[in-house]
C-alpha cells in the first residue's frame, strides 16, 4: 500500500488544486475529437464537396446531369487537366508551391511531337516527351540545387520556352497533316486521332491513362522510399537535408515529374486541337495548383496525396460542368474558381492550425 500511495502521489501533485485526474480527462477527450474530424476533413473533404455538387446539379438539371453521358463527358473535360495536376502535385509535395512553366512546356512538347510525325508516331511521342525531360532537368537544376526561387524560377522559364516557341516557328501555328507531309496522311490521321482513341467505344484512352498516371503516382507517394524522402523534404527541407536525404536531389525528381507529365498532356492537348500552337496549355498552371488545393495538399508541402488531388480535379470538371449548363461565362467561371481556390486554402490552414500545424 505505501508503494502504491508513493506512485501516484506525483499524479495529484501535478493537478489543479481541487481537480483529480478524472477531471483533467474531458479536455483531452475533446481536444482528440477536434482533432480527429479536422483529420478528416483534410484528407476526405474534397469527396464530401463532390457528392455536394452531384446533388446540386442534380437538383438543377434533373436528368440532363445525372446520366453516364454527361459524366462522361465531365471525365473528358478533366482528363487532361488531372495529368497536369497529378504531376504539379509532386512539386506541392515538396514544399515548393507550384510549377509555373508547365503551360509551355505544353506548347513546345505538341510543336516537336508535330514536327517529327514524318518519322513515325513513335519519334513524334518519345520526343515530345523528351521536351518535358528537358525543360524538367533544367528546372531541378535551378530550384532543386541552386536554390532558386520555385514561383520566380519556373515564370522565368515559361517566359523563355514561349520566347523560343514563338521565335523559332515566327508566332505561327503548325498542323499535323501539312508537317506529315504527302504520302504520311495515315501517320497525321494517327496523331490527330490519338486523343479520341476510345475503349470499349465510350471511354477515351485519357481516361485511362489518368487512372494509371494517379496508380502510379500514389504509390510512388506512399509507398516508396522517395515519397517517405519528398514527405519530410516538403515538412522542412533543413531537416531532410541534416538527416542525410539529398534533398535537392528529391526536389528535383519532383520538378521532373512535373515537367513529363506536362509534356504528355501538351501531346494530347495539340492532338486534341489538331494543331500546335504557342497558346496550348494557358491556364493550365493556374487549374493544376486549384485542383492540387482542393485535394487536401497543402502549399507548405509534406500533406495530401494523389487521390485527394484526383477528388479535387473532379470537383473542378463538376463545377465547370454546372455553371455550362446554368449559361455563365467561361471569364465568370475563371472567377469562381479563383474564389473557391482561396476559400479552400484558408479552409485548410484553419483546420490544420487546429490539428496544431502552426506552419500551414
């Protein structure tokens, strides 16, 4: 018994006066409610805003939403955006905001994809790709081991790739079938038809290798070495590098990724369109980092993953897809994500300030 009175002797004396133990217990307990249900909110939200959206458009428009046709048709429109976004979310990741040249890095990937058809699909892709290596590669270098700033870094970049796009072809577009040349229209025809490859006659071959791209991407983020290297790089990158990680290594395996799979989207893009032009890929910086956002993934880094930002470039296709059919603008739309963009970053700091991330 003495025993006994002597262990928990140090218990009452670190309580209030007039509190025991038991009543020490219920702030815990909510603080561990609150917790768990900003837990949540962060990493599943983006699902609760997306069945919101389905309900409300189908409140509005009744069976001219609610049907395999039009959600097919949502797919489509978002296929190309999640490519980009799905690899803008690795460069988030690393704590490094965003990559702003991914608009050009389209543009020039569909200029040489259409220039090199002549020597057979094959060429035309691996080099297209090829574009994305490079301009990656040169990205990792300057953020990933100078240092430089990513969002001052990867402008300066856009604007140099659209200068060099815009000189080299003198501001002119380029088209598949004149660049195929007579005699290779079956090879123009092929590249032109390769955004609208459909599988089992409805589901464009897009969709398809967005579900691979975010397999693959979540598991890379979740599962691998790197990604466990990437999480604690983007939670603090003097930490990552004081624990041993070659840190700027990893951020610039991030800032590649993100390049190639701009330069795959800006294929699909120009095959789309059926023609390269300096313009392809606008506004796709801007519509990656919204869906990265929306998806839980915070701009600090270190938080999210790929399925998040696959809810999140869907809630954009939901949104655009309702305020088509309700008559607004393509501008008046612009404005509406940039608000929804901003009320989902202070939703997220807030909740993550709750959880006790000070630096969200």
């Amino acid at each position: 018994m003495p025993d006994d009175l002597n262990q928990q002797q140090p218990a009452q004396q670190n309580s209030p006066p007039g509190q025991g133990n038991a009543a020490a217990a219920p702030p815990v307990s909510r603080e561990l409610k609150q917790s768990g249900l900003n837990l949540w909110i962060n990493r599943f939200g983006v699902y609760v805003v997306a069945i919101l959206f389905i309900l409300v458009g189908i409140i509005l428009f009744g069976g001219s939403f609610f049907n395999s046709k039009n959600f097919l048709n949502i797919l489509d429109a978002v296929t190309l955006l999640g490519m980009a976004a799905v690899g803008v979310a690795f460069v988030t990741y690393s704590g490094h905001f965003a990559d702003l040249s991914i608009p050009t890095t389209m543009a020039l990937s569909g200029y040489i994809a259409i220039e090199l058809i002549p020597l057979g699909m094959f060429m035309s892709i691996f080099t297209g790709l090829l574009v994305g290596v490079g301009v990656g590669l040169v990205n990792a270098f300057a953020v990933g081991k100078l240092r430089a700033n990513p969002i001052i870094w990867t402008l300066a970049m856009a604007y140099v790739t659209k200068g060099v796009v815009r000189w080299v072809w003198l501001n002119k577009q380029i088209y598949p079938d004149i660049k195929a040349g007579i005699g290779n229209e079956h090879l123009a025809d092929a590249f032109i038809n390769l955004y609208r490859i459909r599988i089992f006659g409805s589901i464009s071959i897009t969709v398809i290798i967005l579900i691979a791209l975010v397999i693959a991407a979540q598991f890379l983020l979740k599962r691998t070495k790197f990604g466990q290297q990437l999480k604690v790089t983007g939670s603090s990158y003097d930490v990552a590098r004081l624990s041993g990680i070659k840190a700027s290594r990893v951020v610039g395996t991030a800032f590649l990724i993100s390049s190639l799979t701009a330069a795959l989207t800006g294929i699909f893009i120009t095959s789309l369109g059926k023609v390269g032009a300096y313009y392809n890929g606008e506004g796709y910086d801007f519509n990656a980092v919204t869906a990265v956002v929306i998806g839980g993934m915070t701009l600090n880094g270190g938080r999210g993953d790929i399925i998040g930002v696959l809810g999140g470039v869907f809630v954009i296709g939901l949104m655009r897809n309702i305020m088509t059919l309700m008559g607004i603008d393509t501008f008046s739309q612009t404005v509406v994500q940039g608000i929804v963009f901003i009320t989902v970053v202070y939703i997220n700091a807030r909740s993550l300030r709750k959880l006790g991330r000070d630096d969200a």
